[in-house]
C-alpha cells in the first residue's frame, strides 16, 4: 500500500488524492462478547459506506501499520463530485487573475522587517472570484483539474457529504452523518490529512509541504517577534481559523500602544511616590505613629496603630495616582479605536477571503436540524411550505426552558460568590486572633502579613478554584442547552453556545472583582454599630488606603492562574497524550508509518474549535479594560501573553492536532458585539473605580476645599493633615458588649479612629457619628466625577466611531470594482455562446431559404 512513500497523500495507484480519512476497528479482532453490537455496527458501516459510493465517492482500505485491528478508510472526490458539490454549497471560485492594482501602504517598508520571507512562502495570486456552477464551466480559470479545487475545498467538500449521507433508518427517520457514527464508536476519526510532517518537508515532490513551512515560518518561538502569513494561514486551515489568528494579531498590534502608555503612567506613579504626602503621614511616627485605629472585628481583634499599613500605603501611591485616571480614559477611547479599526480589518478580510456574500449564498443547514424538519409552515416570503422541526409554540418552550436553565446557573455562580464572601467574613476573625497585631510589635512579616492580605489572598485562590470547577461542569450544561436548543445554521449553533458561555463566564470571572471594588467596605456601618451579614457575621471593610489594592492582587492572581491553567490545559495535555502514544508505538518504530496513520495518532480538536482561544482572549479583554483603573500594568502583562500565545497556538494546531476540517467564517461572531458590550461598561466601571474604589476624589475635595478656611487651618492648598482629618474618631466606651474586644487598652487615650474614611463628626458634637460636611462633599464630588468622565469619553467615542467608517473607502471601490468586472466577464462569455449558437442557427435559416428561392435547375 505505502510503495515506501510514507509521506504520500494519494490513492495506492499514485493519482487519486486522499480527500479524507475515515478509522474504525475490525469487529473480527476485538476480543469482547458483545458480538450483536458489533454485527450492528458493521451494518451500518457498511450501509453508510456503500452510500458514500452511490454518491460518487472513491473509497480504499487499508489495515495500520501499528495495530491490526485498525482499518484505514481513505476517501478520494472524482471532478465530478467536487464539481456538483461545489454548485450546491455556492463554493466561490476563480474566474480570472484580478487586475486590480494594490497601492503599498507607507509603512511598507518598515514591516517588510517583520513579514515572512516572500522567497519562502509565495504570496497568494489574487482572482475574481464568482459562486461555481457546471453549466458556465468555461467561464473559470482552470488550467489544471487536479489543482482548480485545492486540498482545503475539497475536504470541506467532502465533509459536507459525510455529514449527510444515511446509514440507517429507524421508524421511518433516517440517521445520518458522520458526526453521530463518531458519537457512536462505529468510527473512532474522521479527518482531513496534513500534507507532511512539521519536522522536515515531504519525501513526495508532489505534496507541497504546507504544513512544514507553516512551523518553520510561523509556529516556531523564532517568529515570536514576526507577522503572520495570514493568507497561507487561512490556505492551509480555512477561513474560520484564519480570520481568528488575525483578530488575535490585531488585538497584540494594539495592545502595544495601551502597554506603552500603561508602562508611562506605572513609571510616573513610581517616580511620585515619595512624593505622596498622605503617605508619608501615615509612616511618619509623630503622625501616623500617634493614630490608634478601631479593631476590625469584635471581641477577638485588638487596638492597632496605623503605620502598619506603611508599606501598603507606599504601594497604593504607585496605583492611586493621577497616572491611573488619565489611563482610564485613555483606555476607553483605545479600545473605541481598537473595535473601530478591527471592523476595516474585517472588511478588508472579508474582500481578499471572499466571503463578503458568505452567509447569503455558502451557509448550509446543519444536518441535526434537517433530521428534525418533520412539520410543515408556509414561508411569508415565498408563500410556499417549508419544513421546520418545532412549530411557534415548541419555538417558545425550548427557548423558555433554555434561558431559564442559563439563568440558573447564573444564580448558581452568584450563590457561590456569596459563600467565598462569607467565608472570608468568618476567616477574617481566625487570622485576626492568629495573627495578632500589637502596637509594640516590631516582627518585619507583620508589615506583609495582615489578616486582611491572609483573608484577600486565601479567598482569591479559593475563588479561582471554584471559577475552574464550575467551567468544567458548565461547559456540557451549555453544549445539552444549545442541542436542545436547535439553532438551524453552524454560526447561529456557535453565536448561541458563545452567548451562553460568555454570560457564565462573565459572572464567574468578574464577580469577585466587581464585589471588591464596589461593595466591599462601603456598607460597614461605624464601629459602635457595624453592618452584620446574616445577623452574625461583621461586613468586611476596606485597608485604610482602600480596597484597591486588594483589587489588584485580586486581578493578578486570577489573570496569573487563568493563563497558567490554561497553557497546561491547551498546550501541555496534548503534548503529553501525544509523547506517551509515541512511547507506546516505540518497539513497532522501525516500520515505515503512512502519514494518515501518523495523523491518527494527534490529538483531536474538538467539537468546540477555537471556542475556548476566543473566550480566553475575550475574557483577557475584559480584564483589560473593565479594571484597568486599579493595574496600568495590565495591557503590558496582555500583550507579553499574547505574543506566547499566537505562537503557542501555532504551535498546537500544527504540531499536536490532526488538520481540522475547513470552514467558512465571515467574521469573529458573537465575540463582536460582546467585546462592544464590554467597552461600553468599562467606561462605567473604570469611571466608578476611581470615584468609590481608589481615594483619589476624597484627597482632591480635601486638596481645593478643607485644607484652607472655612474648613481647614492651612493658608494654601496642600496635602497636609488629610490622615488626620479623614479618620472619623470614636470614644471606646461606645463600644457594645457585642462589640467590646477582649484585649485591653494602651495609654491613656480614650478615642480610636476608623479603619475607613467614612467621615462622621466626633464624639460628643450634637451630630455626633453622623456623616459631616466633608463627605456629603466627597458623594458630590465622585457623582459629578462619574457623569463627567463618561459624557466626555462616550461623547469622544461617537465622534470617533462616526469618523472611522466600517468599510474603508478603498475596499468599497474593490468590492465595486469586482462585482463589476464578475457579471460583465459572465455577461460578455454567455454573449459569445449565444451569438455562437444564434448564428449557427442563423446560418441554417438563411441556407433553407436560399434552396426555397432557387431555380430547380440549379
């Protein structure tokens, strides 16, 4: 069968090319009892293959090389068959070279540095392209059969017939497709071929080493700094994995503009630290040395002295900044032009990809939704019948029944993030009385380790374990909702399942952050009547820098695990399952191996396909910009995984994976309007992060109102004595028996102060622990802070989303330019048919009149 070509992608006359390759296990060697189940599975393999061939498929056998219970069943489409398939999927095909000229951009030769050696990978000739049809065969640019379909359209072909041929009927329903024999077990793969192996080019002079050169020149961690060959990309493995490789690249292209200027305003936050007065007043001793704060929980917590937080107040200087605020808004206009400038990307892709009019003409019904057309409606716009599988009514029970179970497992997430929050409340109370602080105690760990750093970080690894946990069993959730669900196209089947996961995921990812950052510390009461969750356990409040800090380290450790997890996850897992298998096969390594036998032994891809790297990206986008206020130096962290992960994917598909099917894809999907969703609210969210979450506003009121008279005692704007006039004071004798810690009190002192600025008037004033004047001016101040920062970024967005058009000008004249030349070219060739057979039949009239006119002696 080889003729010692391992690498030979053809039939075993050498001629026929191996379209795909179906796997099964030979019942006759299998060693189990079950023989009725394998009589059955036989007969429906063999039904299903001799449909195959009734629909003008090759098919070829061949037992592996490894292990004698496998059969190989190689699959080859004659023209014939390419040919009809192709008119009834609406397959664009060339018509001629295009003779459009393509301008070179100015910075053509600045990236010409970074593109891939055009000597290496040839670009891609460019053709008008028209939808095949048999009838106008003359009309295509074919000057070989053998290569006018290329490897990516004939396996898409051919998995469009496997996917509907029948193999059995039961109660007069047909079963059909591959997929469900592959569910079955009667099939263990089903695949189309790589064309040589990535480690060295094929033997065979005529397989074109595609797959080699993609490693070399794309996958290989050298490249790390290169662009990507998107056109070879999207040759080798269709346009779905193409366009989702761009998108990647563009979004790494512009993470390096926010990374630069993330990395300006981290620096500037450094380099003013020392400069931060409150700061410094909180480690002075004569200041903050002097301030004897409240305990943070009752009974078991003590007295503290408030240059504790030393070291936490120096760090939150470098993130509490007036870096961080003009970051924010710039991060909402960045990810304005990100989103705009992506849709020209799109477009200018969809023209060179031909799939501008994809959904109209190419989309096919999925073959689990035709099985289930059995009731027949009347079309309102061909008023003819059609078939569906639901009427209005099931319509509306399925989609009822779905989006309940969707929410509920929303409320489910919901449930847990209150039992981390409950958890950290009751923790809170073991780590205080653990971890006791003294006010003489001089240990260094004390300065680190706090009970509320003990409770942030145990809290955040539990949160990311549970956030694991739930993705795993929400994902089958998700896939049984959307198969129930029916959706009738794959796009409207992968729009759905993406909606419902990115809503689970949202919650789950984000949760605790939006608990930190917006509710943490802000219903806590005041220390002789504190807020108690479920009547036992004391709300949490904030460092007295806030909770931002904790913000952050809430981000890193969730965006650190998640990358983590999912390198050994994607990358790892498969390369390990791969190196066992080549363990396994070792004592057999001295056979030659066929490459569909090599194939075989990858790891499939999955039903999901690129699902998860885009929701891995997305959710990286989120972080990104949802809560890119309290970590500047998030977009850098972005862009260095993302660099890794291009590479890393690269890597995967081309080195550990078995070839995926091609397919069509217009654009990114659903992931489009959600990244637009997720812009629009990170504007809200970084504009309420620096007004409640970060101490920025509190410190500006004090700054341009109570530092001078009326209310200060300072003669010009200044800094000074902000700590000091920010923590409320309480008298300990109103402390509750309920409340009352056990420890005793140091000195003579008779007040503490508030862990939080919650700004009430002192004891013994006639308001006294009622908020004060200063802080109906800091709700004031963030209100008018909110509105103003969202008005003039989402005013800027407007004006930038209506200057920047979707579809560049150039690419419209394009678009114009082909349509054009398409239908004249088809138009001038059936011209020619017609002016040809016109005059034939022309020239018959004309001879049958002469002899009708003629003299009979002539």
């Amino acid at each position: 069968d080889l003729d010692d070509k391992p690498d030979s992608l053809f039939f075993s006359d050498g001629q026929r090319r191996i379209d795909f390759v179906l796997v099964y296990e030979d019942e006759s060697k299998k060693t189990t009892h079950k023989r009725n189940d394998h009589k059955k599975q036989k007969r429906k393999r063999q039904v299903y293959e001799s449909n195959l061939i009734n629909n003008g498929l090759q098919l070829e056998a061949t037992r592996s090389v490894l292990d004698e219970k496998l059969i190989f069943v190689k699959v080859h489409a004659p023209w014939e068959v390419l040919c009809t398939y192709a008119e009834v999927m609406h397959i664009k095909l060339p018509l001629q070279p295009s003779d459009l000229k393509t301008r070179d951009s100015a910075f053509n030769w600045f990236s010409r540095f970074f593109r891939v050696d055009e000597n290496i990978i040839k670009p891609e000739q460019e053709f008008f392209t028209a939808p095949f049809q048999k009838e106008h065969l003359s009309n295509f640019y074919i000057q070989d059969k053998d290569t006018f379909f290329n490897p990516a359209t004939r396996s898409r072909i051919v998995h469009f017939i496997l996917s509907r041929v029948e193999y059995a009927t039961k109660n007069n329903v047909k079963k059909f497709g591959i997929n469900k024999l592959l569910d079955a077990g009667i099939y263990k793969a089903a695949f189309p071929l790589h064309d040589s192996s990535f480690r060295h080019p094929s033997t065979d002079p005529d397989c074109p080493s595609e797959r080699y050169l993609l490693y070399r020149e794309w996958a290989h961690p050298k490249n790390i700094f290169k662009l990507q060959p998107l056109d070879f990309i999207r040759k080798y493995y269709g346009e779905k994995i193409g366009i989702y490789f761009a998108w990647l690249g563009f979004y790494t292209n512009m993470l390096i503009v926010a990374a630069i200027v993330g990395v300006g305003c981290f620096l500037y936050g450094c380099l003013t630290k020392d400069n931060c007065t409150w700061s410094q007043e909180v480690c002075d001793p004569n200041i903050g040395g002097n301030i004897i704060m409240c305990p943070q929980c009752d009974k078991v917590c003590t007295y503290w002295n408030l240059t504790i937080t030393c070291e936490s107040s120096k760090k939150l200087c470098i993130f509490d900044s007036f870096g961080t605020l003009v970051f924010a808004v710039f991060m909402g206009i960045w990810v304005t032009l990100f989103l705009e400038f992506w849709k020209r990307r799109q477009a200018e892709l969809e023209y060179e990809w031909d799939t501008v009019e994809y959904l109209e003409q190419e989309e096919q019904v999925r073959p689990e939704y035709e099985a289930r057309c059995t009731h027949v409606v009347m079309n309102e716009i061909t008023q003819q019948e059609e078939h569906v599988p639901y009427t209005a009514c099931g319509k509306c029970v399925r989609m009822t029944f779905c989006t309940s179970a969707v929410f509920f497992w929303i409320l489910l997430i919901i449930a847990s993030v209150i039992g981390i929050i409950v958890y950290r409340l009751s923790v809170f109370l073991v780590f205080s009385s653990t971890l006791s602080q003294h006010i003489s105690g001089t240990e260094a760990i004390r300065k680190y380790l706090t009970p509320q750093t003990a409770t942030s970080v145990t809290a955040s690894l539990i949160s990311f374990v549970v956030i694991m946990v739930l993705n795993v069993i929400y994902e089958k959730v998700a896939i049984l909702i959307t198969d129930f669900e029916l959706p009738r196209t794959q796009t409207d089947y992968e729009n759905s399942l993406t909606t419902k996961m990115f809503l689970f995921q949202f919650v789950n990812y984000y949760s605790s952050c939006f608990y930190i950052a917006f509710f943490k510390g802000k219903f806590v009461g005041h220390p002789g009547n504190p807020v108690y969750w479920l009547g036992k356990y004391r709300n949490e409040e904030c460092d007295p820098g806030g909770c931002l800090l904790e913000l952050t380290t809430q981000l890193a450790i969730i965006v650190g695990g998640k990358a983590i997890w999912n390198n050994i996850q994607e990358v790892l897992l498969p390369w390990v399952k791969n190196l066992i298998g080549r363990y396994c096969a070792a004592a057999r390594s001295e056979k030659i191996v066929p490459r569909w036998e090599h194939d075989y032994h990858l790891q499939p891809i999955g039903k999901l396909g690129l699902f998860y790297e885009y929701l891995e990206m997305v959710i990286q986008f989120g972080f990104v910009t949802l809560f890119v206020a309290s970590f500047p130096l998030a977009p850098l962290l972005a862009l260095i995984n993302n660099m890794l992960e291009i590479r890393l994917d690269a890597w995967k598909l081309t080195t550990q994976f078995r070839r995926m099917v091609p397919q069509k894809a217009q654009d990114i999907g659903a992931w489009q309007p959600i990244m637009q969703g997720i812009a629009i609210l990170a504007v809200v969210t970084n504009a309420m992060i620096i007004a409640f979450t970060s101490d920025m506003i509190p410190r500006l009121v004090y700054y341009w109102s109570f530092s001078v008279p009326p209310y200060g005692n300072y003669s010009s704007h200044t800094m000074k004595g902000y700590i000091n006039s920010t923590l409320s004071v309480f008298n300990v004798s109103d402390f509750k028996n309920a409340s009352k810690p056990f420890s005793p009190w140091f000195g003579k002192q008779t007040t503490c102060r508030q862990v939080y600025r919650d700004l009430r008037y002192p004891p013994g004033h006639p308001h006294q622990y009622e908020h004060n004047i200063y802080y109906w001016h800091v709700i004031a101040a963030k209100l008018a802070f909110i509105i103003v920062m969202e008005h003039v970024i989402y005013f800027v967005k407007f004006i930038i989303s209506y200057l920047i058009p979707d579809v560049s000008q150039k690419t419209k004249s394009k678009v114009k330019r082909e349509k054009y030349l398409t239908q004249k070219l088809l138009h001038e060739n059936d011209l020619k048919v017609v002016k040809k057979t016109m005059g034939k039949i022309a020239d018959k009239i004309i001879r049958g009149v002469d002899s009708t006119f003629r003299p009979k002696a002539e």
